[in-house]
C-alpha cells in the first residue's frame, strides 16, 4: 500500500508538471505572436511615414519620373482622369451637286465635292480630369483635341459640317456685286483643301462643384452643357448611334454659367434651374457659345426637370415586367442682340455697336424613355422633340433671288425677321444581352444590339422670295439603322450605321437640286477610360 501511495503521488506530480509546462509554452507562444504583430505593425507605420533613402540626388530624381507601377500624386485631393476615343470610317453616296445648286444654273453656286469623299476620322478625344479636393468641392476640366477640326462632314446629313443647319454659311463668300456670288471655292471646300479650323473649341468643359452641403442639392459654376434635352447632354461615350440626331448635335454644345440641381427618391425626380451667357443665338449662325465672352448684357434662363414613374434595376426577373420609364421636359430662354432699334437693318443702315436686333429667343424640349420588363426585356425605345425661336445673323442665309438689301448684290438676308423651326427623332432597339435568351446566348452573340432611328428636323434656310426678311424653311429626314457590337460594355464597342438621307427637294423656284444623293455608311470603333 505505500508503494501504491508513492506511485500515484509521482504521477500527480508528472501530471502537474505536464500541465504546468504547458500552460507555460502557451503563454509564451502567445507572447511571441504580440510580439511579431506589434513589430509588424511598427514596420507599417515606419514604411507610411519614412521614403525609402536614395544613395544619391540622381537616384532620387529618377524615381519621381519613371515608373513601371509608380502611383500618380497630387498635392492634395483626389483625381481621378478619364477619356474616350472614337475612330470612324465613313463613306458617302457620290453626288458632287449641292442643295442649294438650282438645276437649271442660278446665283448660288453650291458644290459636294468636298463632303462626299469617304474618309477615316478621329471623331472624339476626350481628356477628363475630375479633381475632389475637399468632401464638399469637385473640380472638372474637359479637353477634346479632335473637335478644332472643321473640315469634316455631318455624318448624318454632309451638307453641314459644324452645325445641323444649311446656311449661306456653306455657300461661296466670294460674291461679285453685278452677278451675286463668284465661282470661288465655298467655305466648306477651303477647309477640306486647306485643314483650317475656327475659333478654338478644344477647351470643353471647365466647372466646379459644390455638393453635400445642402440636402438633396448640389451647385455648379463654370462652362459645360447647359441642361438641354437628353441625348445631346447625354455623355458622347454612351449614345446609342455612332453620332446624335439634329437636335442632340444641336444640344452638344457649352455655354458658361450657373446651375442649380435637386434630386429626391434615388434619382426618381430631378431638377435643374441655371443662368448662362447665351452668346450668338440657338440656330450657331452667329458663332458658338464657349470660349467666348458675351455678346450682350442679357442672360440666358434654363431648365429642366425628369421623372421616373417606373425604374427597376432587375432585367433578368420575369415579375418586373414594367421595367424603366423616363420623362422629361427643358427649356431656355433670353434676349440675344444687342445695340440696334428694332427694324433697322444693320447692313443698309449700320449703327456704332454691335449690330444685332434685340431678339426675345426661347427653346422647349421634351423626352421620354421606356425599357419594358417580363418577356420583351432588352427591348427600348426612346423618342425627343424640341422647338426653338430665334433670329439669324445678318448675311448668313442665302437669298438666291436677290432681292435682298445687302451690299453684296442682295444675294445675302441682311435684316432677317424671327424664325421658328422644330424636330424630333424616335429610335428603337433590342440588346440582346438585357433579353430573355441573354444568359443562353453564345458569347459572339450575346454582346450585339439592333436599333433604327426616324430623325428630322427644319435645318435648311433661304430667304424668301416676296420678302427676303422672311425665312422659309425646309425639312431632312434621316432614317438610320444600325448594330453595335459590346467588346466591354460602353467601355469598348463597335458600332454600324447605315444612314438614308432624304433632303428637301422640289423645283428650281424652291432653289433645291432635285434627287441630291448623300446617303452615308459609318463604323465607330470606341475606347472609353
């Protein structure tokens, strides 16, 4: 019995030792892993402060210019820089007669030579840097190299190049005063022979942003695209089509001022109220609107405001068949001119100032968008139409039968009343992707989308015959249809168009070429950052 009692007391001891020496080796391994934690937490902290030393200035020097990987600094903020390429070939129907070349010869020599070559083009250039330099402050500045070319055609309609309008514009500015306008080069035809461009436009956007100081609102100062519309303030790397209708080219375009922009219910509904310079007038014959000072003491009011009655982010769910819909209206208004009494002709009649009747311009524009759910998901459709009024600069439309008061033989509106004109366009398409068979579809096929388009709009000008102040009118309709092929999404897509042009037509009194050929063919290729 005592050597029982002795062995069962040296194993409770072995056992207490065990135990003991355990608990001893757990504490000490839990004590070295602090320990490597609070060293590496220390290396962290000694690598977030500290800059790694450089044996020499050069060395020093060198790795603040050259990369591979290394991470671009600010002195303070965040910036963030983003761009867009497009690269397009086009081709045109050949037709060297212009629209305004009457078939019988007239005053108003018109020639296409210059707008039906095909052409490759580098459409769009865009350099975005977006700068947050404080929670509450965001800094944008936009360049666009590509847009100080002038020579290039309207793709949709080539007898345009910078604008949607047919003006005297493109007409010779050679004139002779017994016989009206020479047989010189128009001024389409010099850029094409010469490249020249006009007033400088690769400055596009540059504004800042004021945001969450009050709730619902933000603010912004500087020059962008005034809120006009959908698809022309719609950014140029999401559209639909490889180039907008008339009116959203129109609508593309900046002015400088102040806005004003609410929003409730997730984005559901939204205002805009701003105030710009509203320089030359809404028709671009009196110049663009950026990077210019103001040509009268007036300013521009806008608006504009959308509603979402249905928005539903889910494609793929059956039960949502009522999908997204978008409704929206704008407008803008302000007087234009300055410097002369109503009536008098700034021509015949000319005053020290700036020679422009006073002129009460407004714009109205209406939109809507509807992508349904259920079975016919991936389906679109969207529709936009706009009014304007407005007052031409004198000696920019064509008065062909000369009736006109101009020094140049009366061959040029010197005096030209008001004029009012309207457009629209309506286009469908199905992405196959956002459709019921996309998840079923092979790859090729899964990233291509078919659309069409209906656009027109009153974009050709000439003086009336009985009273040359007076503006007729006349319409272009443009049917187009298209694919587009998503690489990555907007990201990087090609795009086909197929444009059918129906210009104004009619007899020699009409002053058209009868049957004018420029239907047109346009491949996008895209990269967006």
């Amino acid at each position: 019995m005592p050597r029982t009692r002795t062995c069962v007391g040296c194993l409770l001891a072995a056992l207490l030792f065990a135990v003991t020496c355990g608990v001893r080796a757990a504490d000490e391994k839990a004590e070295i892993e602090a320990l490597k934690r609070d060293i590496e937490d220390l290396r962290k902290r000694l690598s977030a402060t500290s800059a790694p030393t450089r044996s020499s200035g050069v060395e020093r020097s060198l790795d603040n210019r050259y990369g591979p990987n290394a991470t671009a600094t600010t002195k303070s903020g965040k910036l963030t820089i983003g761009g867009l390429t497009q690269i397009w070939f086009y081709a045109f129907q050949k037709d060297n007669r212009g629209l305004f070349d009457k078939t019988g010869g007239g005053p108003l020599p018109d020639t296409n030579e210059g707008q039906q070559n095909s052409s490759f083009r580098v459409r769009r250039t865009e350099i975005k840097f977006t700068m947050d330099i404080h929670e509450n402050v965001t800094g944008v500045v936009m360049i666009d190299p590509a847009r100080e070319a002038t020579s290039f055609p309207l793709v949709t309609d080539n007898q345009a190049n910078t604008g949607i309008f047919k003006t005297l514009n493109q007409v010779s500015p050679e004139f002779d005063n017994a016989n009206g306008p020479g047989l010189g080069s128009t001024s389409s035809i010099a850029n094409v022979q010469t490249g020249a461009g006009a007033v400088p436009r690769l400055l596009q956007d540059a504004y800042i942003n004021y945001h969450g100081v009050i709730p619902h609102h933000d603010f912004q100062v500087g020059q962008y695209k005034p809120y006009m519309g959908e698809e022309g303030i719609r950014s140029s790397g999401q559209l639909d089509f490889a180039e907008r209708s008339f009116l959203g080219v129109l609508n593309d375009a900046r002015d400088l001022g102040i806005t004003a922009h609410g929003t409730w219910w997730e984005d559901r509904f939204q205002y805009w109220v701003g105030i710009f310079d509203g320089a030359g007038n809404y028709f671009g014959t009196a110049g663009q609107a950026q990077n210019r000072a103001d040509d009268n003491n007036e300013k521009d009011f806008n608006f504009r405001f959308l509603v979402r009655p249905v928005w539903s982010d889910t494609h793929g769910d059956c039960d949502n068949w009522y999908g997204k819909l978008e409704l929206g209206a704008s407008g803008k208004g302000g007087k234009h001119g300055e410097g002369l009494a109503a009536g008098r002709d700034p021509i015949a009649n000319p005053v020290n100032g700036l020679n422009r009747e006073r002129t009460w311009a407004t714009a109205f524009d209406a939109w809507m968008y509807y992508a349904p759910g259920g079975p016919v998901r991936g389906l679109w459709i969207r529709g936009e139409a706009e009014w304007l009024h407005d007052r031409n600069a004198p000696n920019t439309v064509a008065d062909a039968d000369g009736n006109g008061t101009s020094s140049t033989a009366g061959f040029q509106q010197s005096n030209p009343k008001t004029v009012s004109v309207w457009g629209g366009y309506g286009a469908i398409g199905y992405k196959m992707s956002e459709s019921r068979w996309g998840d079923d579809c092979n790859g090729w096929l899964k990233n291509f989308e078919f659309l069409a388009r209906v656009d027109t709009f009153q974009n050709v000008f000439m003086a009336n015959a009985a009273d040359p102040s007076v503006t007729d009118t006349y319409r272009t309709i443009v049917y187009t249809g298209g694919i587009n092929y998503y690489i990555k999404g907007h990201d990087a897509k090609i795009q086909l168009n197929f444009n059918a042009v129906d210009n104004p037509e009619g007899s020699a009194a009409h002053h058209f070429h009868k049957g004018l050929s420029n239907d047109s063919f346009v491949m996008n290729f895209q990269v967006a950052f």
